[in-house]
C-alpha cells in the first residue's frame, strides 16, 4: 500500500437538506426561514483530495491546522470514517475550523441557494506554524508521495505558509520522491514540484513572469502556446485541467493533450481532486508515465461529476471506463474540438462573410438595432427592459449566424408580434424588414468599397490559402445567407470569385428553402457521390458548423477577429466550439499549421485500416 502525505488548507463541507415548501415568515422579521430536514458533513478541500486517496487504496496522512471546535470535530469525525489518518492534525484555539455550508433542495437534489462559508481572518500564528514544521518533519520520511493543496484564495490565510513551503522545498531538493501541488492563487510560486493548475490557474501561470504578448486569447490556446516555456522557467511537469476539454500535459518537454470522454455532467464538486488522486496513485504504481497516469485521473473526474456531491468509487470503477484519446500537440495556433479522422478533401465549401470577407463586418449590430427598433416601436421602454430584449436580440444573432437574412427577419416578425409593443397595422412583412437591413448594411458596404483599399477586407491569409487549395485539386465553393448577387458582386472585388469553381451559393428573394446550406450541401454530395470525410466546411457561424456535422463533414470554425482582420475573438471561439466545429482556427495566416494537422489525421486514418 502507497504511502501518501497531504499537506494544506482542510475545510469541513456541511450539507444542509431543505425542503423549499417549509418555513413560514418569521414574526418579527418577515423573513422566510430555510428548513433544513436534514444534514450531512463531509471532508472538504484537503480533506476530499486525502478521502479520494483512501478510496483509491492509498495509505494517507493528513497535515493541517483546524479549530478545536465544533465543526472540527465532525471534520475529524469525517476523516475517520474514511480511512484517513488524522493524528498529524493541529488542532488549534486560535482559528476556527474553514467551513463551507451548502444547501441542498430536496425537489430537485441539487445545490440551489448560495453557499455560507466561515473562513479565517486572521493568519496562522507562529506557535501553530511550529506545530505544523513539527508534524510534517515526522511524516516526509514516511511518506512515498507528498500532494500540497493550496487552497485559500488568500494565501497569507491559508496553511501553506513561507515556512512550511519552505520546509517542503528543502524536502524536495533532498528526497527522491514526487511532488504534486494544487495551488488556487499561486501555482507559478512552486518551482521544480509537479503542478496541477486548471485553465485560469495556468493563465496566472503565464501572466506571472509576462509571457503573455497577446490580449484576448481563448485559455486552451494560451495553454497551447505557454505551457512549454512555462514548464522549462519553473522546472516543473505540467497537468492542466481544462474541464470539457480533457486536459493537457507537459512532460520531459513535450506538450501532449488527453481528450474528455462524453459523460452526463451532474455536479462537477470534487473532479480536480478526484483527478488528482487517481493521477498519483497510478504513479506511484509503477506507471512514472505522467501523461499514462493523468489519463486515469481524468477518467476519475468524469466519474466523478457524473455523481452527486464529491463522488465516492474506487479505482476499479475508473479502471472499467473507456480510455480517453492522446495526442501530441501539432499547433500552439489551432485548437482540436475533436480528434476526428478524415479522408483526402475533395471539395472545400466557405461561408463568406466573417469566414472571408470583411465587408460586412459589424452586420451583427445593424441587426440588432434594426431588430430592437421594429420590436419596441414608439414605446419609450425603461433601462431594465430594454437591456433585457437586446440580450435577448443578441442571444438570438449568435445562434443564427449564417442563416439566410429572409429567415432571420421571419423570426423578426414573430418576436414583433409576441413582444406587443407595435400594433397589428404597423407590423411589417419579413421581406420589409429585410430591405430596411439591406439598406443600411449597404451603406456602410458602399463606403468601405469606396475607399478602394479592398485587400483590408480579405480575412488575413485568406487568399494565399484558397491558391494553396486550388493548387492540390480541391473544389472550392461558398455559400452564404447574404443575397446572392451581393455575394457575386462582392467576390470578385475582393478578387477571389475565380476560386469557387464549385460554385457561389446565396440568397434568392423570398425563396429561402432552395437555397439554405444544407440544401446546397446536400446536392453537392448527392451530385459527387461524396463521403461526408472527402468534404471541408469553414465557417464563422454555428449554422453552415452544425449543418456539416449533419453530414459528417470535417469542420472549422473560424473564431476570427473581424475588427482587425486577424487573430482570435473569444466569444466566437466559445460559440464555435460549443456548436462542434472539428477545429478551431483564428484566420488562414495558419495555413501551415493547418495541413499539418490535415495530413496528420489523415495519416491516422490510413494506420487504421
């Protein structure tokens, strides 16, 4: 049996259960009581990573410092009865015991309300840091692993104070045994210890010692582009959690990326500490593979927030799941939503605007103030409700994106209508709201065109990268909800309408059903005969994404920067990524790296067969 130190900031986690059809207002307040029916308590913090550890086989020993008190008591109670030695515990008068209380409602089984925590205030004193020095002097020797959680958002609170980390690191220089650390609000202070930030830990990694040259930068491509550099200043192996997206893991140099498995999320209390306990006990038996034994503590954090609270398994059941794919990271500039195989492209087909052209660029806002204009009509509407429909509007153009202007002023016409603040006799046709769009897009289209400088509204990269796909034989096309004479027209000022030898697809009048995406889509496999594999999809929108995954299509997402032309946005990359696109890509200046990752997958493809 593995022999495994914790050291850190210890929390009891109390579970009040309530009943919300209880309580009646009180008397003398009017205030409606919360009754609880029940209440549990259970180890938290530190506590659930060594409860993890007993779980999982381990033989473990806990140091902190908690309040003789109490909620002290149920704490120590609570370890107790989950295997966990207790006896390195400082218990002290001087702090209470960290608490965080937690109402549950009974209905539904879930967290409701908002959490009560009692936390210190004040910092450890000097005589409880020399009990702690003392306990952990009589454990290192002992121990086969040390794991430090660092806990508290404010350190100077928290248990792992400058002499304990102190004491810790003139450890880890002696001994010949892993170091683990989760750290809250300072994991770059822990050089040469193995570190388990998770996604905005890590970016407080990189921002630290001013790494960080680019704004606005999603947080799995900041990992992507950091996390080498980072491991190599701090000496340190790397495993970085990043939640639906797996996680990544810097070992002897190399950047690799372990992708999550599908699973039915029910709370998400206690997966960092599930992971990192099953992650360590896999070291420790006989793996030293960190990226092996990081596998098997995802596995643990997906088992885990399938469950209710902070899970309670062992790692047999970890061990039954599915493993999870690995990949070396090809690119610190595109980010893989899926590790999805392909075949050799025969046909690219883009969305246009956004995806390619820049003409239209700030369409998004003419939308909305055209939309909230037709909705409210002359009613002088107060502050809170009209920031609740443009909300409302904006949710709204996000999900729609590259749908046909016809269909989008369809579903104008109805929100005028269920909104009712405009009378029946003034509400317009969708066709009447689409022209007064028009118009003033036009405007705004007209004056970019005039000033001549064309090559600005090409997304950077874009025509160096349709030359290299005509080059390798690739049909490439475009459709898009704009109408179809704007397209043709605008592609060749753009000087790129000669790429699309498959075609310029767009809007046609009122006659939105023959020409959406997944129609032009559809004819173009049924005509060729094409595997959804042999087709590409680039796309700045979540429709022309989802509609090529209908037909198994490789999709990108292209979660550009249409303000500057280049780089990432990261509300696009957010909405590009939840709708499913394949990869992600901030513009085609990554064109290098993109068929990279092309020839890679389908070099995978052909090992498979």
């Amino acid at each position: 049996m593995k022999k495994v130190l914790v050291i850190g900031d210890l929390f009891l986690d109390r579970y009040f259960y309530y009943d919300p059809n209880y309580g009646s207002p009180s008397l003398e307040t009017g205030i409606r009581p919360i009754v609880a029916i029940r209440e549990s308590f259970a180890p938290g913090a530190a506590g659930n990573v060594a409860k993890d550890f007993a779980l999982f086989g381990a033989d473990v020993r806990i140091v902190s410092a908690i309040g003789d008190d109490g909620n002290g008591f149920e704490l120590v109670r609570a370890l107790k009865a989950r295997k966990v030695d207790t006896n390195f515990l400082v218990i002290t008068s001087d702090r209470p015991t960290p608490v965080y209380s937690k109402f549950i409602n009974t209905e539904t089984n879930k967290e409701d309300l908002p959490r009560v925590d009692l936390l210190p205030t004040e910092s450890i004193s000097k005589k409880v840091i020399d009990e702690l020095l003392q306990k952990l002097n009589q454990s290192l020797e002992w121990a086969d692993t040390i794991v430090i959680l660092d806990q508290m958002d404010d350190p100077d609170l928290g248990v792992i104070t400058e002499e304990v980390k102190d004491l810790l690191g003139k450890a880890r220089m002696k001994m010949f045994k892993p170091f683990f650390v989760d750290s809250r609000s300072r994991p770059y202070a822990f050089e040469g210890y193995t570190i388990k930030p998770n996604l905005k830990e890590f970016e407080k990694m990189a921002s630290h010692p001013h790494l960080l040259d680019a704004p606005n930068l999603p947080p799995q491509i900041i990992v992507q582009r950091y996390a080498i550099k980072v491991s190599q200043m701090l000496r340190s192996d790397l495993v970085i959690t990043a939640s639906e997206d797996g996680a990544y893991v810097v070992e002897n140099g190399e950047l690799f990326r372990i992708f999550s498995m599908p699973v039915d999320v029910v709370d998400v209390t206690g997966a960092g500490d599930a992971f990192m306990a099953a992650m360590v006990v896999t070291y420790l038996n006989g793996r030293n593979d960190l990226v092996k034994s990081a596998v098997i503590g995802l596995k643990a954090g997906n088992l885990c927030v399938s469950q209710h609270g902070t899970g309670e398994f062992d790692i047999d059941d970890v061990l039954k799941l599915p493993d999870p794919k690995v990949e070396k990271v090809l690119s610190e500039k595109i980010f893989v939503n899926h590790p999805k195989n392909t075949g050799k492209f025969k046909f690219a087909l883009f969305d246009f605007d956004g995806t390619l052209s820049l003409l239209r660029e700030g369409w998004q806002s003419i939308m909305k103030e055209v939309m909230i204009e037709e909705i409210i009509g002359d009613k002088n509407l107060p502050e809170e409700d009209l920031l609740k429909i443009e909300r409302e509007i904006e949710d709204y153009i996000d999900r729609t994106t590259g749908q046909q202007t016809i269909l989008q002023m369809m579903d104008l016409e109805k929100m005028v209508r269920s909104y009712g603040f405009v009378s029946e006799n003034k509400i317009k046709t969708p066709m009447e709201y689409k022209k007064i769009y028009n118009q003033r897009l036009k405007e705004i289209v007209k004056e970019r065109i005039k000033n001549g400088r064309l090559n600005e509204y090409l997304l950077k990269g874009s025509y160096e990268f349709l030359t290299d796909l005509k080059n390798h034989g690739i049909k490439i096309l475009t459709a898009s909800g704009t109408d179809l004479e704007d397209v043709l027209e605008e592609s060749e000022l753009l000087g790129i309408k000669y790429f699309f030898d498959g075609g310029i697809y767009g809007a046609v009048g009122a006659d939105y059903k023959e020409h959406t995406k997944e129609m032009v889509i559809k004819r173009l496999i049924d005509k060729n005969n094409l595997n959804g594999s042999e087709l590409v999809i680039f796309g700045d929108g979540p429709v022309e994404i989802s509609v090529g995954k209908n037909f198994d299509a490789f999709t990108v997402g292209v979660a550009s920067d249409e303000k500057k032309g280049y780089g990432w946005n990261l509300k696009k990359f957010q909405r590009l990524k939840d709708v499913g696109a394949d990869l992600l890509i901030p513009d085609f200046t990554v064109k290098l790296a993109l068929e990279k990752i092309f020839l890679h997958i389908s070099k995978q493809k052909e090992g498979m067969k």
